[in-house]
C-alpha cells in the first residue's frame, strides 16, 4: 500500500479514464492503469540502476507517457524528480547548453532521464538512460513509500538558475487546495497546453487531476501555437472542464481565432480558466470574453490568481461562481508601505486575485513585518503548508538556502516573503508586481541579473550599466541604465532585449558616469532606482523610448 498521496493512484489505477496526448494532429489515449504499468517498470528500472531514496534525477523529455511515468516512477523509487524543458522550447542551443549546466551543477542527479534523440547531445559526464531502457529491466521494484518531494527550477532558459526543495506534504497540501478551490468532482476533465515541466504545467495541470484519476488532455506548447483551435476543441468539442495558462495565452487566442473560426463549438461546461504568472489587464479578460461569450464561455469561468514555485503553486485565487474585482490605480504613484491613489490620468485597473487557498495565509506587510492596512502597498507574506523548505544550490541536499542571491524571496520562520508587490482588499489579493528586479513575460520569469551577463558577454562593462525590471503603465518594462553609452554598447543593449525580453516595453536612458545606485559590493540598488524612474525623477535621456519587443514598431 503506498502512504505517498500523490501516487497512491498507482495502487488502484483506473482502465477507464486516463491521459490523451497529442500526437501528429491524433489523441493517444493512455489509461491510468497503462501508466501506472509503465510507472512500475521505470520505478524497478531506477532501483536496477542504483537510484537511492533522496537521489535527484533530471528528467529531460517532452509531455508524453514516458515524461509521466519517469516522474511518478522516480517518486515511486523513494527519489527525487527534477524536471526539465527539453531543448526544443528553447530557440538557442548555447543557451539551453548554458542552462541546462547550470541544473546539472545545482541539481546533482544521480541520473539523467531522456528521449534516445537527446542522449547524444546532453553534456553530463554521469549516467544518462532513456525511459524504455529502464523499463525495459522489468520488475515492479519500490523503493521507501514516501518519494524525498520535487526540485523544480524557478528561472528563465537564459542565465541563473534556482532550485526550490518542495517537500510531499507542501505537494499534497497545494494539490488539495486547488481541487478543493475548483471544486473537482466525478466528470471533470482538464485540458493544458502548458510546459509540465513546472509548477502551472506541472503541478495545477498534471500532479492535480492524475492524483484524482480525472481525464486529461495534454498538448505541448508548439502544438497550442501551430493550431490553438485544437487545444480548444478539447472544452468546445470534448468535454474538458478546466485549465490554466498565463495571459499571454488568451492573447495568442484572441490574436488567431476569429468567431468564425468557433463555429460549431460549446463552452458551456468550460467552469474553470485559471490565469496567473503575469500581470492581468481587464481589457484582456473583456477582449476575450467579447470573442468567447456567444460560444457560451461564461465569465465567472475566468479565475485570476497568483502563486509561485516557492510556495509550490498556487496562493490565491477567485472563487467558482465570483466575479472578478478590479480596483483603479494610477501607476506612477503606487509606493511601499503607502495607499494607493485611485484618480489620476493614467488609472489602471488592477485585477483582483482572489482569496487564499485552504491551508494558506496570505498578509501584505511592510518593510519590518508589519501587517499593512488595506489598499497599501507592500510585500506579500505566505504561510501554511503549502510553502517549499528553501532553494537548493550547488548539491546541497540537506540544509535548503533560506532566500534567492538578490536577498527578495526568503524564508523566514517557515514564512515566505515572496518579494512581491501588492495590498489587500476585503481579503482579496491585488498584485502590482515584482519588487524591480524581475519581470514575467510569457510565463517565464526574466532576471535583471541574466540581462546584465548577456550585455556584459556582449562587450558593455558591468560597471557602465544596470537592469531595472518592473510594471509600469506600459505593462511589463525593461529599464536600461547605461552610463555615456557608445554606439555599439546601444547596439549590443537592443539587440540582447529584443532577444530576451519579447513583447516586453523597454526603455534605455543615456544617464551621467557614476550615477548608477550601488551597495558597497558594488551591487545595483534596483528598487529605489525603479522608484525613481516610475516616479519620473531618474535622471538621464531616452536614448530608445518605450517600445515593445517583438512588436512592430521594434521591427522597424
């Protein structure tokens, strides 16, 4: 009998519903029972290959059955899953090989998981099998009936990576909070489209309705891209119930499908569309509903919450059958510890993420700690038992690192302060953004650090600039401070924000030599330089004024 909740489906897996993945345009239908088969196989295999309780093993392979059963067989061997996105989701094979170092060296697997074609082409000097070679050893071999938890990595494909250490009772708290919150019942299927290699993919969209046995429907992101029409097919034509995915997904639908295109399909049992990882604007939430709505899409449907990796997943969210609160800000005058001005000519309404999810505390609090009134900005504060131990660096199992290197995300006591900025309405969560030195594009969270290596690596002397990431009414925007620039240091800065922060705004400023806030190691003072610029007093000339990356106008 297997204690673990997360894979105690395997004890008793059901023929009668299961897994669809896409393939090749065709549903490959999977039973729990087959992968829980499979699952016992590579389980055996990994204990044939000398895999221990607590080993980490890095799965590389793309959302498929043998993704499935390599992670739930590695948490069924007692070790430690470590997923990773196959190289195909990154445009940049140096990057990737850049990225893909950077897990092995924090990480330290016992062994690497992969498809056959990526053997040859990882750079690991351990041991390297595919899914079949270890379930090709046969056996249904266990390890302990608790898995160590799951190391999932919070950064972009492009620079720093970190390992967040989250244990099995934060997955099983955070797996039954959204079940709770979404209601789950007999009948419900979910629908993603989502990497599942991390926590939206991974946990709200994979971990959540294979530990209750429901349907699921699994498309990889090049598929949702080439023909979003498929992925809602599932909800309009197949009966799906549920999903979750960042803005930028409701946008790429808005921006492919026309009503036309919808003709024929029903939304009316769609109940659940979560939104998070980035900033959401109501007029997205309206755009899409104007196009959705006469199918039937009803807008109680549509649930903006907030979570991260370190806290597992999800945090808070609107409830079933809510309507979505909005409060007016203006977002040049939004300042910490301080309320936030609701007229003004630039007013934007920020959108409401719900409530906190069962099992977790949610506070907005200032500087020292202290619980902040509501509509005043500041830091939010989680609690409860869906928080990670801590990040891991550089191998080290045993005592998890209590916050990031930028000092922004940290455990307190068991508290995460989550370095992110927002107030509290009627135990709502409004969410203005990250503390100034990391945005969120596409779902992929873009590091001010990153940006700075590829301008440093490009020929702009780290002392001569600074990366300053925030919301501003612009939406999600770059700041680049570049001391008496040169031409080509104007050229490089363009080129690596074109590069790595698409469909972001981004500004460069032409500032005085030795004008860059610095601590006494030498490091940027982001946030009060962000406070500054949003606030209009960062002195210095636009040398490009705000345009969005991969808009275009950035092509011209």
């Amino acid at each position: 009998m297997i204690a673990n909740p997360l894979i105690s489906w395997i004890d008793a897996p059901s023929p009668h519903v299961g897994i669809r993945f896409l393939r090749d345009g065709e549903w490959e239908r999977w039973t729990y029972a087959q992968l829980a088969t499979l699952t016992r196989k590579i389980a055996g295999g990994l204990a044939a290959a000398g895999v221990r309780h607590d080993d980490r093993v890095v799965i590389i392979e793309r959302t498929g059955p043998d993704f499935v059963a390599t992670l739930y067989g590695i948490m069924l061997a007692g070790a430690i899953p470590c997923p990773v996105a196959p190289p195909y989701l990154f445009q940049n094979s140096q990057l990737y090989a850049w990225h893909l170092r950077a897990i092995i060296e924090v990480a330290r697997p016992a062994l690497v998981v992969t498809a056959a074609n990526l053997v040859e082409r990882l750079e690991f000097d351990g041991r390297v099998h595919t899914a079949a070679e270890l379930a090709a050893v046969g056996g249904g071999a266990e390890g302990p009936p608790a898995s160590a938890g799951l190391l999932q990595f919070t950064s972009g494909s492009s620079g720093r990576v970190k390992g967040v250490r989250v244990q099995v009772s934060a997955l099983a708290a955070n797996v039954t909070a959204i079940s709770d919150w979404l209601e789950m019942r007999e009948g419900d299927a979910t629908a993603s489209w989502l990497p599942v290699h991390h926590d939206m993919g991974l946990i709200g969209c994979l971990l959540t309705p294979v530990s209750r046995q429901r349907d699921l429907w699994l498309l990889e992101p090049a598929d949702f891209i080439r023909d979003p029409a498929s992925y809602l097919a599932c909800f309009g034509a197949h009966g799906a119930t549920m999903t979750a995915m960042p803005p930028f997904g409701l946008e790429y639908i808005l921006r492919r499908l026309s009503p036309q295109s919808l003709a024929g399909l029903d939304f009316s049992g769609w109940r659940a569309l979560i939104i998070g990882a980035e900033r959401i604007d109501i007029d997205l939430l309206d755009r899409f509903m104007a196009l959705m709505g006469p199918a039937g899409f009803g807008r109680r449907s549509l649930l903006p919450a907030y979570g991260l990796a370190e806290a597992t997943l999800a945090v808070t969210g609107v409830a079933l059958r809510e309507d979505v609160a909005t409060i007016p800000v203006v977002p040049q005058e939004v300042w910490l510890g301080k309320p936030v001005t609701s007229a003004g000519d630039t007013v934007r309404r920020v959108v409401g993420c719900g409530r906190a999810l069962g099992g977790v505390d949610v506070a907005v609090v200032d500087e020292a700690g202290g619980p902040l009134p509501e509509r005043h900005v500041g830091q939010i504060m989680v609690r409860g038992a869906s928080v990670a131990e801590g990040y891991v660096r550089d191998g080290d199992s045993t005592s998890p690192a209590d916050e990031d290197s930028a000092g922004l995300t940290e455990w307190r006591d068991g508290v995460l302060w989550t370095g992110d900025a927002g107030f509290m309405d009627d135990g709502r969560l409004f969410v203005i953004g990250r503390l100034g030195d990391a945005m969120k594009v596409r779902g992929r969270t873009v590091f001010a650090e990153d940006i700075e290596s590829a301008l440093a690596e490009a020929g702009v002397p780290r002392l001569r600039m600074a990366v300053l990431l925030g919301s501003s009414a612009n939406g999600a925007t770059g700041v680049v401070l570049l001391e008496r620039p040169t031409a080509e240091w104007v050229a490089a800065t363009s080129a690596t924000l074109r590069r790595m922060t698409e469909h972001a705004a981004n500004v460069l400023l032409d500032v005085p030599r030795r004008s860059i806030s610095r601590t006494t190691s030498g490091k940027p003072k982001r946030r009060e330089m962000w406070a500054a610029y949003v606030a209009g007093d960062l002195e210095g000339a636009e040398i490009l004024p705000p345009v969005r990356t991969g808009s275009p106008e950035a092509a011209r």
